[in-house]
C-alpha cells in the first residue's frame, strides 16, 4: 500500500517532468537563424569582381550557435545564378560629430571568418560578399603576371612600364573584365549559412532591380582596372602620382520574394 510520503515523492518527481523536457529541448533541438537585411544593397564591380555589400541584421532563437559562412545566392530573371559568399565584415560601435556637425564613423572591420550569435541581442553587421568562381578564374592569370615581375625586376630596377605593357598583365585585365556579370533586368536573391553544429534558416527570399543606366554606370568601372593594377605594381615607386579610381556603385532597393 502506498503511503501519503511515496505519494507526495511521486507527486514532486511528476512537477520535474515538464522542467527536464524544456532542458533537454534546448539542449537537442536545432537553433533557428534569420537573416534581416537592410532595405538596400550595394553593388559594384572592381579588382575583386562582382561585389554585393549590405548590412545584415542577424537573429537566433533556443541557443546561441557560430556560423562560418554566409553566402548569397543571386538569381536574374533569365536563370543566370552566381554564388557569392562573404569575405569580410564591419561593425559600427558609434558616431561622433565635431563642432561643424560633421559626423565620423568608428567602425571595425574583420575577415569572414566565423561569426558567434547569441540569443540575448541581435547582431547587426555590414557584410561584404564576393564572387569566389571570379577569384579561382583571375588566379592562373595573376600569377602569371606575378611571376613576370619577379622576372622583370631580377633584370631592371625600372621595370614598371614594361610589365604594364606586358602580354601578362593585358591577359589580366581582359580576365577581370570577362567576369561582369551585372546586367538590367530583375534579380532575386536567397541567403544560405554553414556552422559547424547542426542550425535551420528561417529562408526568405529578396527581390531587386537594375536598369540599363545602372549597368551603363557599372560597366565604367571597367576602364578603372588597368588604373588599379598600374597603382598597385607602382606603389611606393618614387615620384608616381596614384591614379585616381572613383569606383561607381549603385543601391537598388531590396523588397521581400512576393
């Protein structure tokens, strides 16, 4: 017969029961991830190919979790899709303003390499994403190039202009412009993350727009590569006056996937 101790013992191990499942909830079940974008994006195109910049508002629910990648996926209206994928971040920590009111902003800026989020606070973060395809493309040419130098200087300490006249280096600029992608028409764009430990998407899908004037504008900054290359082999070299590369970007608006 059971006695009113045994009871009241049942009675206080039964009131654990929902308490343990909670714990063992969060313990096993995956975190959710959502991704918040800012209403615009910036877009451009220079030395280092197609290039999609926009801050990110990031948001984890039932345990904090680390991401080691983020990319975005970039869609036109007629299938062509290209992967980018993040390779550096900022964070603004504050603004100040001067007397004459003119505001600076701190700000911190870290390589793409994992990302801790937590469930007390929503991490906001400028995210630069890049075209890894264009990279492994410019490689074998840049190296090319690369190794030219090296030849060229072991042979004249002035050999600048004639390694910017070089077969290596116009192979060079011709395999950055082959990549410009960019073209008018509509664009989706879908955000996917890694971890190392298992974690959901809340997935949502984005909308935008470029006009054939925002191309025509973009495709200027073709003309700024060979500049880019001729600052970067004469930098330092004594009496070269840096090309100026005004780079143009453009900042369609983003609308959620209707």
């Amino acid at each position: 017969m059971t006695n009113p101790a045994d009871v009241a013992a049942y009675i206080g191990a039964a009131a654990w029961i929902p308490q343990i499942f909670r714990w063992g909830y969060k313990a096993y079940a995956k975190p959710i991830v959502t991704i918040i974008p800012n209403k615009q994006i910036e877009l451009g195109y220079t030395t280092f190919g197609p290039i999609l910049n926009i801050r990110l508002g990031l948001a984890v629910e039932r345990k904090d979790v680390i991401l080691n990648e983020i990319y975005v996926t970039v869609r036109h209206s007629d299938h062509d899709t290209h992967v980018l994928t993040w390779m550096g971040m900022s964070e603004k920590f504050s603004e100040i303003s001067d007397e004459m009111g003119k505001k600076q902003v701190v700000e911190r800026s870290d390589d793409a390499i994992a990302l801790k989020l937590s469930t007390l606070m929503l991490t906001q973060k400028f995210v630069r994403f890049q075209d890894t395809e264009f990279h492994q493309e410019v490689a074998s040419p840049m190296n090319e190039a690369t190794a030219h130098q090296s030849y060229l200087m072991k042979a004249e300490p002035n050999y600048h202009d004639k390694l910017m006249a070089s077969e290596q280096v116009h192979k060079l600029v011709e395999e950055y412009k082959k990549h410009f992608w960019w073209k008018a028409g509509k664009y989706s764009i879908h955000f996917q993350i890694r971890s190392p430990f298992k974690v959901n998407l809340s997935e949502k899908s984005f909308d935008f727009e470029l006009l054939q004037d925002d191309i025509d504008a973009l495709r200027q900054n073709l003309d700024l590569l060979r500049p880019a290359i001729e600052n970067q082999i004469k930098l330092g070299l004594t009496g070269y006056t840096p090309k100026p590369l005004p780079w143009v970007w453009r900042n369609p608006k983003l609308s959620p996937k209707r």
